[in-house]
C-alpha cells in the first residue's frame, strides 16, 4: 500500500495521546496522588495531540467539506465508528480538564476516559483488520501492536511529564512502567513482522488475471499508463528503502527508548532523558506506522505492479 502521511501522523499521534491519558487515569485510580497542574498539562497536551491527529486526517481526503458523511455508515463501518468515538474522546479530556479547573473530583472522570480509549483504539485498528483480502493486516496483533505502541508512547510521554513537574509518586513507578510497555511493544511488533514476513499469500498472478497457465510470466503493469490503482495502492519504493525503514523503526521506536528509560531509572531522574525517549519514539513510531501501511500487499499489484 502507499502510505498517507496523515494517516500515518494521525494514527501515531492519536495513539500516543490515548496512551497519555490511560496512564494518567491508571495513575488516579490506583490512587496515585498527583498534582493539579500535572494533570492539567498531561490533559491539555493529550487534547492538542488528539485534535491536531483529527485535523491531519483530513489530508488525504478529496473532498474535505464531506468529511462529516463519513459516520453515516456507522453501522457496518468500523471507519464511520471512529469517526464518532474520536471526537468523543477529545470531547471527554475536554471536559475532564474543565471539571478539574472547576474542581470537580471522581473515578467516573478517568473510568469513561479508560472506556473511550479502549474503543478507539478498537475501531481503528479494526479498519485494516477487517480487510480479509490484505492478508498483513487481516490477524489479531495488529490491534495488539496498535494498542501497545500507543500505551508505550503516552506512558514514556507521561514519564517525561512527570519528571518535569517533579512528581515522585508517579516516577519511577511510571517509568518502569514505560519501559516495560516499551519492551512488550517491541515483542508484539517483531512478532507481527515475523509473520507477515513469512507469509504465504492466498492470491496468485493466475488468480489476479484468471489464467491458469503454468508458469505465467508479467511482461506489463496492466495498463500504459499511471492510474489510481497504480498511485494509491503501491507505495514504489526499493526493498533497501523498507529495510532501511525497519531499521529505523527498531532502533529509536523501541530499543533506544527503552535504553534511556533504564537510564532514566538507574540514575536520578532527569527530564532532558525522558524528553530524548520521546523524540526517539517520536520519529521511529512514525518510521513504524509508514512500514505498517508500505508493507501491506493489496492483491491488485499482482496484476498493476508486479513486472519481471
């Protein structure tokens, strides 16, 4: 597939953003004592990075101003369902952020945030796992790798945070946290690259063109020139690039997070070493979220890409 650089920013920054709120709502209901002006900020940032993922997916659209037809199918659409929870959520970190600055306290504030996140989280990672014909996508770890990466990235968000603000009762327990999250993320994602790396593929050139004949040989891209089919779903890239790219994803999504997250909790804790984690993270989850869609193999491209 061809990677929509506003899906790709959406998706990671929306995760990240839940996973800031889940660890701010675990914190509050394990009965962490937290200071106001933490939770504020952790809940206006949350807000900000939900809302700029919000605006961001609609970059790929043709025509935005019909962007609101999209819940309309909310019944069978897992789509048109996040459409309706996203905002909901945003909504609810606005509204908790307004009832703390009211002085409005309860468990009922964090438990339907904890709801929201969990559904959002669900319907999209559901827009690509249901596609049964995209076989990468279509397998239960990519609502696993979804929900991870974002409770790795907000929690490692929230660490930093935390120290900045100089919250003892969250740190280390928060960071330890993270880095466990951290490496249970990167076990979850080389599990899925392993799989779909050995992955044997249902659809064939013979099904792709139904013709039988054996061997068969593509001397064409299906058509002599560029179209939608040949822009939208192969992203055209080397294999080198992809290698590349995994390296990358690796390497400072999760590895070197988890590296300064040890440091951070083996030393006292200095915010400039959370704050390193998350631009690490910051740039190897989007390297991540890009390979997720680049490394999807739409059954098309055996009849408009594949050339011998």
């Amino acid at each position: 597939m061809n990677p929509a650089w506003s899906v790709v920013f959406f998706t990671t920054i929306a995760g990240a953003a839940q996973g800031l709120v889940v660890a701010l709502s675990i914190a509050l209901l394990f009965g962490a004592t937290l200071s106001e002006a933490f939770v504020l900020d952790s809940l206006a940032i949350a807000f900000v990075m939900a809302v700029a993922g919000l605006l961001s997916s609609f970059g790929h659209l043709g025509r935005k101003e019909r962007a609101w037809r999209a819940v309309l199918m909310w019944r069978t659409s897992w789509l048109s369902r996040e459409c309706l929870v996203l905002p909901a959520f945003i909504g609810w970190v606005a509204l908790w952020w307004l009832a703390l600055r009211l002085g409005i306290y309860g468990a009922w504030l964090p438990m339907v945030a904890l709801l929201l996140c969990a559904g959002l989280w669900y319907c999209t990672a559901m827009i690509y796992a249901c596609l049964r014909f995209i076989q990468e996508w279509a397998q239960p770890l990519t609502l696993v790798n979804f929900v991870m990466t974002g409770l790795s990235s907000g929690v490692v968000l929230a660490s930093a945070l935390a120290t900045a603000h100089g919250e003892a009762v969250f740190m280390p327990g928060g960071g330890a946290f993270a880095l466990v999250l951290t490496i249970v993320a990167l076990a979850t994602r080389i599990a899925a690259l392993h799989r779909n790396t050995h992955l044997k593929h249902r659809s064939t050139l013979q099904s792709a063109t139904g013709i039988r004949s054996v061997p068969l040989v593509q001397k064409s891209m299906g058509m002599s020139a560029g179209a939608f089919n040949t822009r939208e779903f192969f992203h055209g890239r080397t294999r080198a690039l992809l290698k590349n790219v995994k390296l990358v994803m690796i390497v400072f999504g999760f590895v070197l997070p988890a590296l300064l997250a040890l440091a951070a909790l083996l030393n006292p804790p200095l915010p400039v070493v959370w704050w390193l984690a998350v631009a690490s993270q910051a740039v190897g989850l989007l390297a991540d979220r890009w390979f997720f869609f680049a490394q999807a193999k739409h059954p098309q491209n055996l009849y408009y890409q594949v050339v011998s």
